[in-house]
C-alpha cells in the first residue's frame, strides 16, 4: 500500500499503522486489563505505545479467547501448546466503527518480543493458565514443526535453508543479541519446502554487556552438540558462539544425521568437543561446503566467519545453484561440486541393497543418552578448547583448494574429491 495522509490525524504513514492515532486507542484500553502482574502489564503497554508495525502489537489475550488447546511438544525449560485464537491478533484501526481490525488464524503457544521482525517467530501477546498460573506467551504456528523433522531435502533447500537462516542470525546479531540456544529445535517454519523459517525460542538469550555482574551467566544450559567449546569451558558466551552452532545446524542440514546420535551427551562428550572432536563430514560434500561448516566449528574463537560472512558467501552459492537450475552459469564452483556429490549419493542409492548396514538419514540408530532437548550442562574442570591434529591441515588444504578454483577456469581444475 502506498504512504500517504492518515485519515484521522492527516499525517504521512504506510497505509496500515499510523503510530500517534494506534498508540491512543491502545492507551485508551489501558485501563479494561490486566495480568495480574505489574511489570507484564508494563512490558505490554510499551510494546503497544512504541510499536510502529502492527505486528510489532502485542496484547494481554485471556485464556478463554483460545480454543481447542493441547499440549503438542515439550522442550527442556517448558511446554509448547496449540491452540486456535478466536478473535486474531490487531490488524489495522476501523475508524468507520471505532474497534480494531482483526487477522484471525490458528495460532501457538510460546516467546520473545525484541527481534520481531529481524528473523524470530511472529510474537502476539501474553496470556495466562488458569489451572497452573503460568505465564504463557502466543506466537504464529509453524505447521511444518522444527527443523528435526524435516530431512529429506533437495542440494537447493540445503543451501536456501542455511542461507535464510543466516540472515536470521546475522538480524538479531546486528541488535547485539546473542541467542545462547541455537540448534533446531529451535528453527521452524510453515513450509520447509517452500516457506521462510525463523529462530524461535529467545528465553535464554542475552544483549551483549547486559548484567555483567549477574552469577548466573555461567550455568550452561542448551543442547551438548550444538554448545560451542569455550562456553563449555567456561567463557562467556559470544556472537561466535552462535556461529558455532550455526556450523553444526549447517552440517545436519547437509548430512540429515543429527551429531553425536550414537553416543551419550555427557560430560565424556563435552570433554571430547573441548578436545577438537567434531561431527564427521563425508568426504563427497562438497568443498565450497565442508570448509564453510568447519571455519564455523573451528575451535579458534577468532578464525570463525561473522554472520554476515556466511550470509554473504551463502547468498552467491544459492544465486549461483538457481542460476544453473535455471540453464545457466552452470559451470561455478558450488555446481560442480554439487553435480558430483548427487552423482556419488546416486550412485550409492543404486548399489545400496536392503541388507546395507550403512546408516542414512532414515534409518540411524540413536543412543537412549542422546539428548537434544535444552538442559542444565555445568561440566567442571573442562580443558581450554583446542582443534584436533589435523583439523588446521585440513582446512587450510581446503582454502587452498578452493582459492585455487577461484582464480582459475573452474572447467578445467581438477575436482577429485576422494581426499576428503
């Protein structure tokens, strides 16, 4: 919709929310609810004065406006409900009747407010369970669920999924926000195949700098595989901690295995991690790939690529995937390199018989003391991070390889992948 005048105070908005008008018949609700608790009352009427989007709107919903609710998952620190909200979130004022414009659409049960619009999952308001008491926070349904449960995916959703969602990560860190909580549980969205995802859960992150003094900024809590080294060995966690954890989201997106599936998440894990262990990539991913993923879980806190690194370099390998989908440019790196590993993955598919003891995405076994739900993991007398022996090796032979490509004719490099 095209800006023009308001039609109530006549100045310049977008067409749907004009902030001056919105915010006094907001206010002029104040006094018709409640939560029952001061500061939540505070933190709504804020939200609503201060928003300059409706859905930057949130609201103190009661209980009884939901429908149909039923517990559909539990993570480590609460519940995930379903539910359908019978009146829908604020749309738009209807001057005509003096009441608000309602969008009205099945809704979920759960989080966080500051990175609406930079990548979280659309937050709509507080409401409260009258049997237990407990504060509840409404947020958009994701009919797709979280990322565990979506595997099976094409070489173009493994590269648009990881590159949306460095731009999530790269958005909320721009706000100086650390998640603290990365892994997929956490990522969801509507549609995989086709839709957005968005980062979810903000209960434990933090603004860089906020309550230094605070002695609780050294429990661990989130999930062994995707906790970066150096938070298990006690250091603070930092934006390059994320970028960790986007490294091990980045390998299961590409390999469908979760990390560390046949072992328990113990403190022997955690001590191996700090040890330079780390998921094993098969050596058919492609290279471009591999180096991104080990750069991100390289226990050199320094070496690790930004998030907007990573958004950048994903950006011009989907761009140039999409390009030769559509019939060109089909002889960049990231092409060649994918052409070969779906010629490998095609060529074990044909020789695989149904007496095959090699695990895939489908059918691996996982250790009953693997967990990936958010918990407590203080591990005492961790040692200092360290990679393993060839790990820098490795890497380094990789950016040689690939800055190599770069310069030259990628028709005519040599692309035999069998070392790695």
């Amino acid at each position: 919709m095209e800006y023009g005048p308001c039609p109530e105070c006549n100045q310049e908005y977008d067409g749907w929310w004009c902030n001056p008008c919105n915010s006094k018949h907001l206010q002029n609700d104040f006094n018709y609810w409640t939560s029952g608790n001061d500061k939540i009352d505070k933190f709504i009427q804020d939200a609503q004065l201060n928003a300059k989007k409706f859905f930057k709107v949130i609201e103190w919903i009661p209980y009884d406006r939901f429908k149909d609710v039923k517990q559909i998952g539990r993570g480590g620190f609460g519940t995930i409900h379903y539910a359908r909200w019978i009146d829908g979130f604020i749309f738009n004022w209807d001057i005509e009747n003096q009441q608000w414009k309602r969008q009205r659409n099945w809704q979920e049960m759960e989080i966080h407010l500051n990175t609406i619009g930079f990548g979280s999952i659309h937050f709509y308001g507080i409401t409260q369970d009258p049997e237990t008491n407990s504060y509840m926070m409404v947020l958009e349904y994701a009919n797709d669920g979280n990322l565990r449960e979506y595997l099976k995916i094409n070489w173009k959703k493994k590269l648009q999924s990881p590159y949306n969602l460095s731009y999530r990560l790269m958005s909320i860190h721009k706000l100086n926000i650390v998640h603290q909580d990365f892994h997929p549980g956490n990522i969801l969205s509507s549609n995989f195949k086709n839709g957005p995802i968005d980062i979810s859960d903000f209960g434990l992150s933090k603004l860089i700098g906020a309550n230094p003094n605070n002695p609780e900024k050294k429990n661990i809590v989130g999930v062994l595989p995707y906790i970066a080294p150096e938070v298990l060995s006690g250091e603070e966690y930092t934006k390059a901690a994320d970028v960790y954890s986007f490294g091990i989201i980045f390998y299961k997106i590409v390999t469908g295995f979760p990390p560390y599936s046949d072992i328990p998440h113990d403190k022997d894990l955690a001590m191996k991690i700090c040890n330079g262990l780390r998921p094993k990539i098969p050596f058919h991913t492609p290279k471009l790939i591999t180096r991104m993923i080990m750069r991100c879980w390289d226990a050199r806190v320094t070496h690790r690529p930004t998030s907007r690194e990573l958004y950048d370099e994903l950006g011009k390998y989907y761009d140039d995937y999409n390009d030769y989908l559509e019939g060109k440019n089909k002889d960049s790196e990231i092409v060649i390199q994918i052409k070969k590993a779906e010629e490998f993955s095609a060529n074990q598919e044909s020789t695989n018989t149904t007496t095959t003891t090699t695990p895939t995405p489908l059918n691996y076994q996982t250790h009953p003391q693997a967990i990936y739900t958010s918990r407590l993991l203080n591990f005492s007398k961790l040692p200092k991070p360290k990679n393993e022996e060839n790990f820098e090796k490795e890497l380094e032979e990789l950016t040689k390889s690939t800055s190599a490509l770069s310069i030259g004719d990628s028709r005519i490099v040599d692309l035999d992948m069998s070392n790695f």
